[in-house]
C-alpha cells in the first residue's frame, strides 16, 4: 500500500507569544509617543508596540523572552524611562 498524499511530512513549531505592558515617564507629547514606539519596535522579539500618552504606558507583544533591562536602556538612550 502506497501513501504518497501523506508525504511530505509537515511539522508544526508552537510559538509562546507574551503580552507585556510597561509604565513609561518622561513623555509629554504626541513626539514622545513616536520616539518611544520607534525605539521599542527596533528591539528584536518585540511586536504590536502600542503607546499610551493619556496612561503613560507602552504594551507590546514578545515573540520571544526579552530581558526588562534591555528595554529598559533602550528607553533610556531614547529619553524617557520605564518605571519599575
């Protein structure tokens, strides 16, 4: 018996994708707000980076596990902090 529609054998990768949201001083304005999403969206494993004037908040998803501390100095070289 023959069971060539089987082949080729297909495997699956299941990937752990993290919500994180971070409270962000420093900003003030809608430029602030650009500043930050472009600093975030350039870190590695981040996507979806939403920034939050209003609420002083930046959430992103990680596709892969990103240490705080590198975020943390990103934001930082940016001018902004992210509080702890």
């Amino acid at each position: 018996m023959s069971i060539p529609s089987l082949l080729p054998w297909t495997a699956f990768v299941e990937r752990s994708i993290t919500i994180t949201t971070v409270k962000i001083k420093g900003m003030s304005c809608q430029h602030c707000v650009m500043a930050v999403t472009k600093t975030l969206k350039e870190i590695d494993g981040l996507q979806n980076v939403a920034v939050d004037l209003e609420k002083g908040e930046a959430a992103f998803t990680e596709t892969k596990p990103i240490d705080l501390s590198i975020i943390k100095d990103k934001v930082k070289k940016a001018g902004y902090e992210v509080a702890a």
